[in-house]
C-alpha cells in the first residue's frame, strides 16, 4: 500500500541545467539553449498534467548567475520577463498557479509588477502548482527565514525556545509547498548548486545527462521510473518501511 501511495511524486523540483552547452555543441550562441529551455518549460505543465504531479518547482536563475557575463544576465532577465507575458494568460487557461520565489527585490521594477500580476491573476487556480526560482539561494531563504525570526524574538513576540523545525519551515519562501519528494538536474553536473537546501533534506535524487532542452516525456518517464524503484525510509529500517516484523 505504502509503495503505491509513495511511487509517484507529489512534487518535483528541477535544476534545469544544460543550456550553454546545448547551444555550443551546435555553434549557436548561449542564449539559443536559454530559448529552447523555455520550450521544454512549457511542455512539462502537460507533462506534469498528465502524471498528475500537482508540484513542480523549477530553478530558473540562481542567486550565483549575477556573476555571467552581464549580456548574458541581461538576456535571461529579458527572456524571463517575455516569458511570464506571453505565457501568462496560457497558464491560467491551463488552471495553473505560478508562484515566482526568490529575492525579486533585484530585478527590475517592470518585472517585479508582471510578477505581481500573474500571482494575482492564478492565485485560485489548483491544477498545477508551478514555482519558478528567480535570484533564488538555499543560503538566502535561510537567512531571510533566520532574520524575520529574530525579528519577532527582538520584538518581543516570542522567545528563542520558539524557533522549531516547523517554525524555519514556515518563513521559508516554499512555505505554501510541501517539500520536494524527487530532485531532477539535468546536464550532467551531480550537485545542488545552492537551490532548496532546506527543503531537499529527505528528497531521492535523480542526476540526468541530458541538457535541458532535450529533457522530453521520455526523460522524465524514465526520472518517474527510477522514483519509482527508491525505497524511502525516513530514517526507519527497510523492514519496517514494508510492514514485516524485525
Ligand atoms: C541553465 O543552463 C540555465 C541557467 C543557469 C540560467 P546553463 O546556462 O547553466 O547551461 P550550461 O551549464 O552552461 O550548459
Ligand atoms: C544552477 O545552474 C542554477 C540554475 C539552473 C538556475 P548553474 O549552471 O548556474 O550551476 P553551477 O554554477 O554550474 O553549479
Ligand atoms: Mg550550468
């Protein structure tokens, strides 16, 4: 019973990596694989759809990408914001929810608006819960987190003995989501590169050699297979997790 309930994830979180090198192998430049990496964004909401996977979180530029070449940054924040306002509407047709996490503060005034405007437009929306890290560091939504806590202890709101597990959870900028059952990085590279530090504490780990724009249904069948095959113990003994006596 436990194996059926756990075989599929409820939430996927995706470091889509991949793109520069997509692009290079074909002589086009860099932002040509950031283009294509966009299509794929757009066939995982079907994708996800289909599986019913009501979670995915995707980590669209990293608190670390502000030291690229700064056309490069440029570029992306360009995409990023051509993105949201061609595919806005689309979304919410789809009954998407998009929630755009990160430290916004940053990007340009223009963007943090269209930003505001389609949270405001999918926040009734249940299908699908998409999340797109932007400016986004494991290190800083702790830290952010670590701050407005010692905000309300300074405040006197309440004591240190307060802060539990569930008391960080609850500042982290993921609070409305529950935390990632399957990681997926594409690309080749096998780390985390500063994404949900917190949040990936328990989460099976799927390393593809694929570049972004290539990750089709196929690949994330074969990600969802591999899902499927992991025992998750929490801690506990293989025994227990199967119900059998030790
Ligand atoms: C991921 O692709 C997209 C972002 C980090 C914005 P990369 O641009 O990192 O592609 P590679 O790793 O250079 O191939
Ligand atoms: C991680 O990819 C960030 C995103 C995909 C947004 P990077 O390509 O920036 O990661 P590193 O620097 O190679 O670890
Ligand atoms: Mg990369």
């Amino acid at each position: 019973m436990d194996a059926v309930i756990s075989s599929k994830p409820r939430h996927i979180a995706i470091i889509m990596d991949g793109n520069g090198r997509w692009a290079r192998r074909r002589g086009l430049p860099r932002v040509a694989g950031h283009r294509r990496g966009v299509e794929t964004v757009k066939n995982m909401v079907p994708i996800c759809g289909k599986r019913g996977i009501p979670y995915l979180t995707l980590f669209a530029f990293s608190s670390e990408n502000w030291n690229r070449p700064s056309a490069e940054v440029k570029l992306l924040i360009e995409l990023l914001h051509t993105t949201l306002e061609n595919e806005m509407r689309r979304l919410h047709e789809h009954k998407v929810r998009l929630r755009v996490i990160g430290e916004l503060s940053r990007f340009p005034r223009k963007l943090q608006s269209k930003i505001d405007e389609a949270h405001e437009l999918t926040r009734s929306n249940r299908a699908l819960n998409l999340t797109i890290a932007i400016n986004y560091g494991g290190q800083w939504d702790m830290t952010q987190a670590c701050q407005s806590l010692a905000e309300l202890v300074a405040a006197g709101e309440m004591t240190p003995d307060a802060i539990t597990p569930a008391l960080i959870e609850s500042h982290l900028c993921t609070s409305e989501l529950p935390p990632p059952d399957l990681f997926i990085r594409t690309g080749g590279e096998q780390r985390i590169s500063n994404f949900l530090l917190w949040q990936l504490a328990y989460t099976e780990l799927y390393f593809s050699d694929t570049y972004w724009p290539d990750f089709d249904e196929q690949c994330v069948d074969e990600a969802l297979a591999h899902f499927a095959g992991r025992q998750r113990r929490f801690g506990k003994t293989g025994e227990q997790v199967r119900g059998e006596s030790a």
